[in-house]
C-alpha cells in the first residue's frame, strides 16, 4: 500500500477537494488530505462516471461492435472501431488480414494518432506550457494561444485538420466512420481523396518538426520545472514490432523496469491475460492494471507516448527516429521520467504519424487490392492497438449465434491510472502543503493529470472553463475556506456559496 493511502480519511485531517479536473475528457475529481501541519496525507485521483460498455454489448452481434464501441469516445473512436476490428478478425479467421486492408487500416490509425495530438497538445495543454501554470485564468485557453500566437494555434488546428481528413478518406467521416469491418475493410482510398492529402503531406511535415521544435524548446528554456514537476519512477509498457521498431497498429507486448531493463517482451497480444491483471479499490470507478509477476506494489507501469518513444528501440521513420534519439540523451543515459516529457514525445509521435500517412498515400495499394478475408471461425478474439494514450486492449467471445457473450476492455487511461495519482500526489507534496488555495495551485494540480491526455470517460473535450467548487474543511467539520470558479473563468473566495458548482 502507498504511503498515503494508509486511511480513507482518518480523524484530525483536512479534505480539499478538486471537482471537476477540467481541460480533459470525461469528469473526474481530486481529493487530498492534510494534517494540522499542511503536510499532505493522501492525494487520490477519483473518476466518479460509470459506461457500462463490457455490459451492453453483451448480447449484441458481433458485426455491430466495432461501430458501437466507437461511442466510447468523440475524440478517439477510431482506436476502438481498430481494436475492435482486429479482435474480430480473428473471430472470422481474417488472420493475417489483406495488405489492402491492413494499409488502408494503418492510415485510418496513424491519421487519428495524428490528429489526437495535435488538439492535446495545442488546444489543451499549450495554454499551461506557454503562458505559465500560474498566469491568468483568462487567458490560458486555446482562445488565449490564439491571440498571442497565431501562427502556432493556426498550425495546430490545420494539423488536426488533416488528421482527420485522413480519417474520412478511410472510415467514411470523420467521427464514427464505418470503414473498418470484421475481416478487412469495406471501401479502398479514392484517387481523389489521396491526390488531395498528397497536396498537403510535405507542408505538415515541416509543420510536425516545427511543433517537436516547440515541445523541445520549452524543456530547454525551464529545465528545472520540466524534469522535476511530477517526476517519479515507473515501470513502461507498450506495443513494439518483432525488430523492436515502433508500431502504432500492431506488435507484441514489451515492457520495461523504471532503469530501462526488458522486463518481459515479444509476449503475443492474445495472452495479455497471463501478463496483467487488473485491481479494483472502492472509491474510483477505474481499475488499476499491473504486470501479474511483479505484484500490485512493484508491477503497476506507464502507456503512452513517453513509455513509447522509450520502449521501442527505434522509430521506423527519418525524421522522427532523429528527433527520438535526442529526446532520449536529454536522459543522460537514463529513462526520462518526467511527466511534462510527454508532450515531447507526443510530438515527435505526430511527426512520426505523418511520415507514415506520407508513404502509406504512395502505396498503390490503398486504392485497389483485396478488401476481405475469411478463414475458420474461432470463438473468440483479442484486439490490442496504440491509441494515442497508451496501449488499448479489446477482448470478446462470441457464441455460436453470433452474439456477444463476453467484453473485456482496457483503454489507455485505465493502465495510467496509478500514474497519474503518483503525478498528482508528487505535485501536491511540492506545491501545496503551506499555501493558501488559489486557481493557479489548483491548475498545477490539474496540469500534472492533463499531461497524460486522459480520456477519463471517453467523452469529448470542451472548448472554456469548467466551473469548479473546492473547500476546504476542518477537522471539525467546519468550512475553513471556500474557493469557486466559474464558466466565465471568474475565481473568488467565498464561504458563504451556496453549495454546488458555481454557474
């Protein structure tokens, strides 16, 4: 057990709480405990929605799933239409699947790997790192960047662009497209569709190297903050090629101790049950996955971009794997660690993803080839593919009747999970204990949880402010301050609010 999860919430602590976390997906909430001296007792990272989804779907056809699991998520859904798909394809015996479809697939997957992270990193994150965990609340949104850079918020948001017109070109539309089937795919690229993304493909890429340039620099400029604000040590897990080469849409699983030593690898993705093994705790709806042979306390790891860049042993791509290799001295032959370094990764992930789309849209054989295929019909399936925050793992069985009989899912978040309650509690040791509560300490909170890009319940982001209710409460039960923000991104101090979140 953690040192500060020795009690839920014994006599003689304060509770402060943070609810909602704003500027990520879904609805969570923070919660953190101080003695008399304002040392911090226990930080906990709660998410407080329930889907159902392993339920639901239960009793469906099979055929219907890869569309339906897409309602997961409006910003990723193209990893769970994938994963799904792959699971599926190993009920109908589509194994391997066609080059056509496995391409057509792969350029569908690294376009929303694409454009995932261009709007993480310039529309959520980009406030904080440019203007300051501290600056004004005001102006620390993607209408702020805007205004002050609008050079790199327009790169931004024609990077997404693109992303997603990859996305449409291959699945139908841009959001809960179609064009992934059990088996293959159900339509080729069109002449059209790849001629107009050609046109676009080199201006990205210089845009991409510009954006990796971005992440870089601000490491360069404040060293200090940006390797030790919610550093801490961790195991990492990821997909990587049979070579060790990065790969988005496929591999074996390979994971790594905190010193950068292989702990297991080339494990098939179909036994990822004889690998993890996940934990429930009663006071979040997420469950916390570990590696089966080091135990709960030891076994717990990173997903994502940072255990990514530093899983694999290179990138399959120029320009990307050199902008790797000087993420990695910045470690000084260490694991980089640092919570912030995932966005540079992410960025150099987004660099990658271009390169790929760019010879994916040269390959003939997006436009004609075989769609389909078809073999022995098996009763189950596993699907494990890279979203873009981290290692995303579909499992079903499906009876003799064609319907769903069992659903198994671990998103991205999920393997994060204990992560980001050490990112949050690593901050609240460094930041709070002995200061008054203010929007900017809160934001420092919350920055260290944006840095993962949580889908928290796979819900879609929100352009503005979340209003926000924090108090903080004696022992005694009696309110000793009361902090509340507003939509309008308005922040006071008032003990006397009605209680619930302002409006």
């Amino acid at each position: 057990m953690h040192p500060l999860e020795t009690a839920v919430q014994p006599q003689g602590l304060r509770r402060v709480a943070i609810d909602p976390v704003s500027r990520v997906e879904g609805h969570g909430k923070v919660t953190i405990l101080l003695d008399a001296e304002n040392r911090v007792q226990q930080v906990r990272l709660h998410i407080v929605e329930f889907r159902g989804f392993e339920k639901f779907i239960e009793g469906r056809p099979y055929w219907e799933v890869p569309v339906m699991v897409q309602r997961l998520c409006g910003i990723c859904p193209v990893s769970h239409h994938l994963a799904a798909t792959k699971a599926f394809d190993r009920v109908v015996g589509a194994m391997p699947a066609t080059a056509t479809a496995e391409k057509i697939r792969r350029l569908m997957h690294y376009g929303q790997v694409m454009q995932s992270h261009a709007l993480h990193f310039f529309h959520l994150s980009s406030p904080d790192l440019l203007f300051g965990f501290d600056s004004e609340v005001n102006r620390r949104n993607i209408v702020g960047v805007a205004a002050a850079h609008p050079d790199l918020a327009r790169k931004g948001v024609l990077l997404r662009k693109f992303g997603q017109e990859v996305i449409r070109a291959t699945a139908g539309k841009r959001v809960h497209g179609t064009g992934s089937v059990p088996g293959g795919v159900n339509k080729h690229v069109s002449q059209e569709d790849r001629s107009l993304l050609q046109r676009d493909v080199r201006q990205m890429k210089a845009w991409a190297q510009d954006a990796v340039d971005v992440a870089r620099l601000l490491h360069a400029q404040n060293p200090v903050l940006y390797e030790s604000f919610g550093s801490f040590r961790s195991n990492m897990l990821s997909l990587v090629r049979t070579d060790g080469a990065m790969d988005l849409y496929d591999g074996v699983i390979r994971a790594r101790d905190a010193s950068g030593a292989v702990i297991v690898d080339g494990v098939s993705d179909q036994s990822y049950l004889d690998l993890i093994e996940e934990e429930v705790k009663p006071w979040t709806y997420m469950k916390f996955p570990f590696l089966r042979r080091l135990g709960r306390e030891a076994g717990w790891y990173r997903v994502g971009p940072l255990a990514r860049v530093q899983n694999c042993d290179f990138i399959p791509s120029p320009l990307a794997e050199a902008r790797r290799r000087e993420f990695i001295d910045w470690g000084r032959g260490e694991p980089v660690h640092a919570t912030l370094a995932y966005h540079w990764a992410r960025m150099i992930e987004l660099l990658h993803c271009i390169e790929v789309i760019a010879d994916l849209l040269d390959d003939p054989d997006i436009l004609c080839g075989e769609r389909m295929a078809g073999g022995v019909r098996q009763r189950s399936g596993v699907g494990v593919i890279e979203a873009p925050r981290g290692t995303l793992i579909h499992h079903y069985e499906v009876g003799d009747d064609d319907l769903v009989t069992m659903c198994n899912l671990i998103v991205s978040t999920t393997h994060n999970n204990q992560a980001m309650n050490e990112a949050v509690r690593s901050v609240a040791r460094d930041h709070l204990d002995g200061h008054e509560l203010t929007e900017g300490l809160l934001n420092h909170i919350e920055v260290a949880i944006r840095a993962y890009d949580p889908c928290l319940s796979c819900a879609t982001h929100a352009l503005g402010q979340m209003p926000l209710d924090v108090a903080l409460v004696g022992a005694d039960g009696a309110l000793r301050d009361r902090v509340l923000r507003s939509q309008d991104g308005s922040f006071l101090h008032d003990l006397n609010a009605p209680v619930g979140l302002p409006a």
